[in-house]
C-alpha cells in the first residue's frame, strides 16, 4: 500500500489516520508474533493499569531489546514506509513499542490524554502506529480528539481509576480536561478495525481507548521519529522513553538521535550500536553475536 496525498494531508490537518488493510496477512502474523514476544519478556514497566473482577488491562513498553526483535519486521516491512509516506519525509526512526492486551467480561476505557508529556521529545514527524490483532467495534476502539494535535499540551494523566485526569507532574501543564463528561464539546473520531487496518496518530493528539465489553483485546503501538524530532524537556524529566542515561545526553532543541534508536528508513542503521543494558544482554544480543 502507499500513502496517497489525501492520506498525508489528512495526517497533517488531523493528527490521525485510518489505513484499512494497509498490511498483508504474513505482516500481521509477524507483528502478532512480536506482541507475544513482548508478552514473554515482561520489563520492569509492565504492569495491569486497572484490575477488576470483570477484566484486566494490561500494558508494557520499550523493553532494551524490541528494536532487536522486532527488527524484521520493522525493516522489512512496509511499516516505516507508510510512515514516510504520511511525513512525506524520507528519514524514519525507530522509538519505542507498547503493548496492551483489555480482556475478561468487560474493561473500563482508556483515560484520555496525549503521549507527549510523557515523551522526551517533540517533533512534526513523529507517529505511532495503532495495530490490532483482533476485530474492533467501532464503539469499543480508540478515539481521537481531530485536530488536537495542534492544540496545547497538557499534563499526563495519571491512570488513576478514580480520576481520569490526575496529573502526572501537577506543575508546568495545564490539567486534562474532563473530555469524557463534556464529549459533545470535542471532534471525536474512532475507527472500527479488523487485523492488517492501521490507525497511525500523532502522539500529542487526544485520544483515549472506549471500554470494552466481551472481547479480548490486543493491540500494539509501534513509536517512531523523523528528522525534525528534538530532544524536549517537561516539568520533571520525562518517564519515556526509558533509555538509561538520556536526559543526560541531550538538551533542549536538540536533534532526537540517540544509539538506542535504530534508524529504519530509506535504509536501516544502528542495529548494531543498540547499548546492552545489564539483564538483557543474554537473548537476542548474545544470538546476534554469536551469529
Ligand atoms: O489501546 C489503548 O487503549 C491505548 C493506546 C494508547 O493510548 C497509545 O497507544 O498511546
């Protein structure tokens, strides 16, 4: 599939876009393989942001390894390709995967908020793209406020179950606005999925996932940057991505480049410069190099 100009203006002017079928049945079976990998090999991160007798919500992110098992079909997929094709930029890097598995009789949504408090970085190109590998009714997927991307950035929520828009850092941000109680005031939009559609989103745009009833829910966000991305600051330093030591290396406005993000696009670089982390030096990277 490629990116048609509608598509990429429609990313710009809204901050998110639904790609039907944007990927092969092969590609979906690979990227599912990964979220089980990702579901094996739990980080320090992992955790079940709410918990109840009806359900489970559970996530973990950029564990020290993905970019290294996730590296096939990140390179070799039409993925960062769709991704340079809505940035209409040739340069795309990899940042970061999270995964989120909602499953059990019924799970509470997602609070609203947007990626970019929590996020050491800013940029026009930047992009996460939304996959999942089961059907989504359009009532129980991920909503999006359109357009917001462009408006102001505010605290993180806290995921608090007893109050969606606690802050993360309660200084420096505006709080959340209470979206869910005032739905009627926002440009909301959601997208029913089936496995190969992808939602691809800016990550300061508002968005939040509805609850879900019934159905086991898995999906994958893979997080990528392009060349206009810079190393930013937030009230307190910013609890992703967790690379040890990068607040350290780099200041304000500068360039987002760091050996823990492997280049992917117009030719894949870096795989080899990822730093071993102590505890993880064993799989993957003991295999790369004994190959
Ligand atoms: O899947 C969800 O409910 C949340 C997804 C999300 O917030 C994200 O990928 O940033």
């Amino acid at each position: 599939m490629k990116i048609l100009s509608d598509q990429a203006a429609e990313w710009r002017e809204h901050g998110v876009v639904y790609l039907p079928g944007a990927l092969d049945a092969a590609t979906v079976a690979a990227a599912r393989d990964l979220f089980d990998w990702s579901r094996a090999h739990p980080t320090a991160s992992a955790c079940r942001f709410y918990e109840s007798e009806d359900g489970t919500f559970y996530q973990d992110l950029c564990h020290p390894e993905a970019a290294l098992a996730y590296r096939e079909l990140l390179c070799d997929s039409v993925i960062a390709d769709l991704v340079a094709g809505l940035w209409q930029a040739p340069d795309v890097w990899f940042l970061y995967e999270q995964i989120f598995l909602k499953e059990g009789r019924a799970m509470r949504r997602t609070p609203w908020h947007q990626d970019s408090p929590y996020l050491a970085l800013d940029g026009e190109q930047m992009a996460v793209m939304w996959l999942s590998f089961d059907a989504v009714a359009r009532e129980h997927s991920l909503e999006f406020v359109r357009g917001s991307h462009r408006g102001p950035l505010y605290d993180g929520s806290a995921f608090d179950a007893a109050d969606d828009t606690r802050p993360i850092y309660a200084q420096g941000l505006p709080r959340l606005p209470d979206i869910e109680a005032t739905r009627a005031d926002w440009d909301i939009v959601s997208f029913a999925v089936e496995p190969g559609d992808v939602v691809v989103f800016h990550p300061q745009i508002l968005h939040g996932g509805a609850a879900t009833t019934g159905a086991r829910r898995r999906t994958l966000s893979l997080r990528f940057f392009g060349d206009d991305a810079v190393y930013a600051t937030r009230p307190a330093p910013a609890p992703a991505p967790l690379v040890a030591g990068l607040h350290e290396r780099l200041v304000a406005g500068q360039p987002f480049r760091h050996p823990a993000f492997p280049k992917l696009r117009p030719a894949p670089a870096g795989f080899e410069d990822i730093p071993a982390v102590p505890g993880h030096q064993r799989s993957l990277r003991a295999q790369m190099q004994s190959a």
